[in-house]
C-alpha cells in the first residue's frame, strides 16, 4: 500500500485530531454507497480506511515512522531491515556489535545466523533458532474495510448489529459505548488470508438518522406536540424514547418551547452511563377548528401583547 501519510493527505507532524478530520472527509467522497459505478472509488475507500487505522495506532505508526513496516503493516524484510532512515535499512545502523550486510548473493539469513554462532536449525534451540524463526516468519493477510450504517435507535441503546463479511459469514457486532459516526472497530483474524494467518476487519460506524430524534453530543432532543388544552391544564401524557415509550408530566400553563427532561434516556456514554433525552413542547394549533377561533374571538386575553417587552 502507498504511504499512509499521501493517501490521508496529511503531513508525518499530523496530530490524531487532524488525521481524523483528513479521513473523515475522504471517507465521506469516497463511501461506496456514493460511488456505486465507480469501483476505484470503493478501492481507494478501503486503502484510506487502513491507513487511518494504522496512524491511528501508535504503536504501529512509530512502527511505520521508523521503517520497521509498510502501509499494510507488514515487516518491510527480516530483522525490520527495510528502507531507513540515513540510508540504513529500517533504521539499522552499523556500530559496535552490529553487522552490517549489502549487495551480493540472496543469502539465506538464518543460515549466515547459523554459521556465526552455530547450532542453528539441526540443533534445535539457541541465538541462531530464534533469528531463523524470526526471519521465516510470514506476513499476514491484508486488512479488509467495512462500513455499516447503525439505526438510530439501535446506536443510541447499542443493539447488536449483524454484519455479513465479504466470504459470507455473519457475526453479531457488540457496539461499544460512546458510540457515534466515525467509531472503528476491528475484528481480529477476519481479513484477507495471508501465508502468517489472516488480516483483520476494520469496521466503520456510521449513525443514521431518524424521522424525529435527533442527537446532541450524547443527549437526546425531540420536539413533542402538545394540544393547546395539555398545555393549558397540565398532565401526564404519553413521550416515545429510544428505549420505549413513557410517561411526562406536562407543568400547567407551558408554552411552545419549554424544555422538559427524560434522565437517562440518551446516548451511552464513554463511561458507561447515559446522556438524557431533552423534549421540547410544541402546542399545536388546529388550523380548521370553528370553536377554538370563535372562543379566541371573544377571548379577553386575545389583545394582550406578549412582545411588548421587546419594545414592538
């Protein structure tokens, strides 16, 4: 793969917050379901993807800045000994009680590991076993890019979601707290088969939107209608949530925009506790309804300026 840092467009300096802004951006041009005629756009969607995750990983993106890895995240040859900084592979530099190798013959490097401390395959054990283990150790499969789009009310009470993988397979994903559009999970061995085992699933979360929900960091809004007489005289009346319908008490004598508190049944939070949900009252006006502009008509209240405050 290309170098992480091209592909997000982002400087090597960039800091967490503006590699997520760079791959959000992309990700949002380049979202398959936007590009369904255009194949490259969805390649290019899986390549931004895992070099998102591979910057995002600090362990891996010091791994990458100092040459040990490539963008796929595999070992760029044995020993990390790939392209360096100073011109010395993967960061090698000769010193004192360090050999340094060039050109010639493709040697086998367990085998020169055997020659200078001996007992190496045959014997079984010792410095040269371990250095031939670790230069025949194989790469993974690459990493394979997913990207859901959660229901509302399933993200807001992290419902599980099935997700079906590219060789066919269903898993049940557990999503976790805090949840919100953007959040990568990665499922582990779930990638593209590889001579070292199999890469992993990188899944994007997306929330999708709802008809009259709408999310507020990690509280809840919604605007509820109210008749003129709920308003008026108070009550209990009847409010949907993300978990289940409930009641509300409706203070006596509100007006449209007060807003009203349902603790508890917002987002889950990062900490394991939940947002709220805030319900704003709307009264509605019948716009046909002969007795209510009758009774408005002769109603003494009628004239009263509620804007006089405002000096209009």
């Amino acid at each position: 793969m290309a170098d992480p840092y091209t592909l997000l467009g982002v400087p090597r300096t960039a800091d967490d917050a503006a590699i997520k802004k760079a791959y959000r951006k992309l990700a949002k041009e380049l979202h398959p379901d936007r590009n369904k005629d255009n194949p490259k756009a969805s390649e290019r969607f899986s390549k931004v993807t895992q070099a998102y995750d591979l910057l995002t990983d600090k362990d891996k993106r010091a791994r990458f800045d100092r040459g040990e890895i490539d963008g796929d995240g595999n070992p760029t040859a044995p020993f990390g000994f790939g392209a360096g900084p100073q011109g010395a592979p993967g960061g090698f530099r000769p010193g004192p009680g360090n050999f340094e190798f060039s050109g010639g013959d493709e040697t086998d490097v367990a085998d020169m590991f055997e020659g200078l401390f001996g007992g190496g395959r045959r014997g079984g054990g010792g410095f040269a076993s371990g250095f031939g283990n670790f230069a025949r150790r194989q790469p993974k499969g690459a990493n394979r890019a997913y990207r859901i789009t959660v229901p509302f009310t399933n993200a807001a009470t992290l419902a599980p979601q099935r997700v079906t993988l590219t060789d066919g397979k269903t898993i049940d994903l557990k999503l976790p707290h805090g949840v919100e559009t953007g959040t990568q999970m990665r499922l582990s061995g779930l990638g593209d088969p590889g001579p070292g085992g199999a890469g992993d699933a990188i899944v994007t979360i997306e929330v999708g939107s709802h008809r009259f929900f709408t999310r507020d960091g990690d509280d809840i809004r919604l605007n509820l209608p109210v008749t003129l007489a709920e308003a008026l005289n108070g009550g209990s009346i009847k409010v949907p949530t993300v978990d289940s319908a409930v009641m509300l008490t409706v203070p006596k004598g509100s007006t449209s925009g007060k807003v009203l508190r349902l603790r508890g049944k917002g987002f889950h939070k990062k900490d394991g506790t939940r947002g709220d949900q805030l319900v704003t009252l709307m009264i509605d006006i019948p716009a046909d309804d002969a007795a209510l502009a009758q009774f408005v008509e002769h109603w003494p209240g009628a004239t009263r300026n509620p804007r006089a405050e405002m000096g209009v």
